[in-house]
C-alpha cells in the first residue's frame, strides 16, 4: 500500500509545471532505490518489475486523478496549490543538505550547485521565448518525432529532483495540448467511449515511447553516479531545489493572471492566509515523513 501511494503522489508531480516527480521521489526517501530499479530495466526487466510494480499502479492512478483534478485546482487557486509544493520544496532543502559532506566541499561541488542554479534560472524564465501553442490533430512523421524527442527529455528532467518535465513541455507549446487530450481520452474511457483513444492513439504511443527512452536512459546515469558516492550530484540537486520555488510560483502568478486576477484582488487577505497555511502544511507534511522515515531506520538497526 506504500508504494502505491508513493507512486500516486509521484504520478501526480509529474503533471505539474514547476514541480518534479524526481522531487517527489527525494521527499519520499525513495530516489536513489527507485531510479536504480528503473536503470535496471534493460539489462534485468523481470528484477526491474517486481520492484517497481507497484509504484506503477499508483503512478498510474496518480497520472489520471491529476488530470481531472490538479490542472483544474492549478487555474483556480494557483497560488494556494503553489504554496503547498515550495513548502514541499523547503522542507526537503535541509534533508538534502544532511546529505553533503561540507567539510569535503571541492571546487566541482560548488561548480556543480552553480550551474544547477543557472540551468534552473534558463528553464523558469525560457518562456520569453514564447514559442505557440502547437496543435495536435493530424499526424504527420515530422510531428511524431518533435513529440518523441520532446517527451525524452521532459521525462528525462522528471526523475531529476527540481526539474520539471511539464515545464519543458510548457516551454515548447506541447503541455496544454496534451493534458487536453489525456483529460478528453480519460472521460471517454470512463463512459466506455474509445473514439477519442482511437483517434489519439498515435499521439499517445509516441507520448509513451519518448517517456520510456527518457526515463530509462537518465534513471542509469544517476543511478551510476550514486552508487560512486559523487556528492556534486547532491550540491546539483540542491542548486535545483533553491530555485524551484521562484518557478513554481512563476508558473503561479501566469496563471493567476489568466484565470482569477478579480477574484484574488476582492479577497487578497483570505487568499494569502490560505496560502500560509498550505505552505506550513507542505512543510510539515515532509517534516513528518523524514521523521517517520528515520524512525523505519532506526527500528530496522534495532533488528
């Protein structure tokens, strides 16, 4: 039951611009043991399922319940949800932080958090570009690859913790179209309808295709590097995660302005006291399982 709900929650992160699944997996105290079962589907798949099954099950339930529900929650009350996740997002600084050797520090950790924190300023606001919105009607070969490639490293960047996948596909044009088609094909299937599943099949394949090569592919890297003990990796992850709440409530404020600028305006002092609450709520919600998770540590020693 865990590990189904750890997938949920990862399923879910996924689907949100600003945030990552691979943050998610950090603040369950599941990253390093997740993507090495995943680095391990190539050359071990039977091994590779029998570890990761069950966060499959939850992913999945995660990706469609995220679907119906934290894009809508997203455009109505984008800064409370916002909220929720930086105060995931500090909450997991200082566990990241215990991580680190600091008497150690060498000149490639600090170059290492640096351009971390460079890369994540470039992702949060590359959307000056303003790349179009594109359309996802009739299939074409030229079209498929842009997909299977742009999947491959949006998928890519979600095993890694503060760099999000949904951004990149924001950043191209491609996340709107595509949860539009999830949301539509998801709501027929559950009127048993297969018309829209049919008719977006090619999309979804190619969608699942890139997912996996992304995954898989970026899971092997950082599994390798963990298992040489590299702490430049964890000063990467914490460059990310210093700069993850200024995307995440970047993306907040875009969508503040398209959808409830009235609203907020007439109750700003509600709505910024909801948003303190979620953000002590995030906060404690992964103070709370570091804590539980410590104690599951302790207790296994003990044995």
């Amino acid at each position: 039951m865990k590990k189904i709900v750890y997938g949920f929650l990862f399923g879910i992160s996924c689907l949100i611009p600003g945030f990552s699944g691979g943050t998610m997996l950090l603040i369950l105290g599941i990253y390093e043991s997740f993507t090495s079962s995943l680095s391990k589907l190539l050359q071990k798949p039977k091994e590779a399922f029998g570890e990761l099954w069950l966060y499959g099950i939850g992913a999945s339930i995660g990706i469609v319940v995220g679907t119906f529900t934290i894009a809508n929650s997203l455009q109505y009350f984008p800064f409370i949800i916002a909220s929720f996740f930086v105060g995931l997002v500090l909450a997991t600084i200082p566990i990241t932080l215990r991580k680190i050797n600091i008497a150690k520090m060498k000149i490639i950790d600090i170059l290492s958090y640096l351009v971390a924190i460079f890369i994540s300023m470039i992702l949060t606001f590359s959307d000056d570009f303003n790349i179009s919105y594109i359309q996802l009607k009739t299939p074409s070969i030229s079209l498929m690859i842009y997909i299977l490639i742009l999947t491959a490293i949006a998928s890519a960047t979600m095993v890694i913790p503060a760099a999000s996948g949904m951004t990149i596909l924001l950043i191209f044009g491609m996340y709107e179209p595509l949860m539009l088609i999830f949301d539509q094909v998801f709501k027929d299937i559950l009127k048993l309808n297969f018309i829209s599943l049919r008719n977006n099949l090619w999309i979804l394949l190619t969608f699942i295709i890139g997912a996996i090569i992304g995954v898989v592919g970026i899971s092997k890297i950082i599994s390798n590097l963990f298992k040489k003990n590299v702490f430049f990796i964890w000063y990467f992850i914490l460059g990310l995660l210093v700069v993850s709440p200024i995307t995440i409530y970047k993306a907040a404020y875009e969508k503040q302005l398209l959808y409830m600028n009235n609203f907020i305006s007439k109750h700003f002092f509600g709505h910024l006291v909801l948003c303190i609450i979620f953000l002590i709520l995030g906060i404690f919600l992964i103070t709370f399982l570091n804590y539980l998770q410590k104690k599951h540590k302790t207790k296994n020693k003990d044995k």
